[in-house]
C-alpha cells in the first residue's frame, strides 16, 4: 500500500520537474546517502589542478564519508539561473550554477566559496549532497592527502537534447576507464530526484 503511495508521488513530482527545471546546464547532486560524519577541520588548500585551472586537495588523509567543504553561492531562480546561463554560453565546461531543487539554483560565482574549483570527473572520490536545501561535498571513498577531489557534475539542462547531442555539447575528458563522455546527466541519471 505504502509502496503504492510513493510511485503516485514520484510520478506527480517528475512532471513537476519537467516543467520547471533550468534549461541551462546546471550542477546536480547525483545520490543521496546515508549518514556523514561532519568535520570540523579545514581539510583542503587550492592548487593548480591536474585536468581544469584551479582544484581543491585535502591537506591530510580524509576518511570516507567525511564532509569536507560546503558549496556555497547566492541563491536564485531557475528563471534567473536560465538567464545568467546565457550570459555564460561559451564556456560549457564551467558553470558555478548548482540545482539545489526544482525551483532554487546556487550561483557560486557570486558569494561562493572555494568548493567552487573542484573539479568533475565520472568516477570521482567525492559526492555532493543536498541536505536541508544546502549542498556539501562528502568523501565518498577515503583519500590520501595531497590527492585532487572530485565529483560528479552530473549537468542537467534542456529535456530536448538526446543523449548523444549532451555528449557533444558537454564532452568529458576525465581519463578514467568509467569515463561517459559527457559531463552531462545521461539514460536513467537524467532523471533527476531533488
Ligand atoms: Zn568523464
């Protein structure tokens, strides 16, 4: 009966999304997990990074399902996070726009914080959470120091473009053997579940 309930929501929520979601390309949380410890320790500096300008790089060991550093950015619609999308058309690799709901969009690019360098990969050490309509990266594997982090962008943008045109719109080059060769969201991880 309960299970009954919850496919009525979802399904209900997933058409809401549709219509509401930015049509620029925004940052997403890829999962939620279960429970994090919470550091107090400023666990990482900024270096040159090995794939993309600038990255961030835990100073000591940190233990997996560590929170290391909070995505920070002024919060906006997705209407304006639409429009300074296109203001930022060029450069499809970067975006400081983080989709935290259907509805709410971080632009770290104003009052944004450090977390804003660390880079995407498609196997990354790291995954960002949303939690009480703020997002924090975690560890999602324990990482040795001095190792760059990363996590999943997972970009969703326009519901129009198939996979293969995201694929040549948002290309990856992260190196790993996992690689999907898009930044991009794509099959079953474009549906995104705020
Ligand atoms: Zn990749």
């Amino acid at each position: 009966m309960t299970a009954k309930k919850i496919t009525k929501k979802s399904k209900k929520t997933a058409a809401k999304k549709a219509a509401l979601k930015p049509k620029t390309a925004v940052k997403t949380a890829v999962k939620k997990t279960a429970a994090k410890k919470i550091s107090t320790k400023s666990l990482w500096r900024v270096g040159k990074s090995t794939v993309h300008g600038r990255g961030i790089f835990p100073t000591a060991d940190i233990a997996r399902g560590e929170r290391i550093i909070e995505y920070k950015g002024e919060r906006i619609s997705n209407t304006e996070a639409d429009r300074r999308g296109d203001d930022a058309a060029g450069d499809a690799h970067h975006t400081f726009l983080f989709a935290i709901s259907e509805k709410v969009v971080l632009d770290a690019s104003r009052f944004g914080n450090e977390a804003r360098f660390i880079n995407h990969c498609c196997s990354p050490n790291c995954e960002a959470e949303v939690k009480r309509g703020r997002v924090y990266i975690y560890a999602k594997r324990k990482i040795p120091a001095n190792a760059e982090l990363f996590y999943d962008y997972s970009y969703v943008t326009d519901d129009s473009y198939s996979d293969a045109e995201l694929r040549r719109l948002y290309p990856c080059r992260c190196g790993s053997p996992k690689c999907r060769k898009t930044i991009a969201a794509v099959g079953k991880a474009r549906q995104q579940s705020w």
